[in-house]
C-alpha cells in the first residue's frame, strides 16, 4: 500500500493501468488480490485511485478519507 492513514485506512494509487505497466498483469493482480483481501479481513478499509486522481484532483482523495474516519 502507498499510504496508512491513522491505524485503519490504506491508500493504494494503482500507477501503471495506463502503461500496460505490472498493475495489468495476472499474476501481480492475483498477489494484489490476496494482499487487498489481508487488509480487509484484518480491519483496514481500502481506497483505490488510479494515476489520474493524483494529478487532476488529489483533493479526493483528502473527502474520501475524512468520509472513512466519519463513518468509524
């Protein structure tokens, strides 16, 4: 995961989806799945963004996770 945000929320940027890049391939999809699938199991909620958010409007990113921390 890119960031931990307080002790229960993980960011992931999933940075190569347009470049035919490792995030595209099965094998590093199915390692992503068991990794997501740890997380949750273990208590952490998970927010995915692709590469697009980060440069056109990161500040999503900042209300979806103020609406993780409400709804705790």
């Amino acid at each position: 995961f890119d960031f931990l945000i307080r002790p229960n929320i993980l960011i992931e940027i999933q940075g190569g989806i347009y470049s035919n890049g490792g995030h595209n391939r099965g094998a590093y999809m199915e390692k992503t799945y068991e990794k997501y699938n740890m997380a949750t199991i273990a208590g952490y909620k998970v927010l995915f963004y692709g590469p697009n958010v980060i440069r056109k409007n990161p500040y999503r990113i900042v209300l979806d996770v103020e609406s993780a921390l409400d709804n705790e």
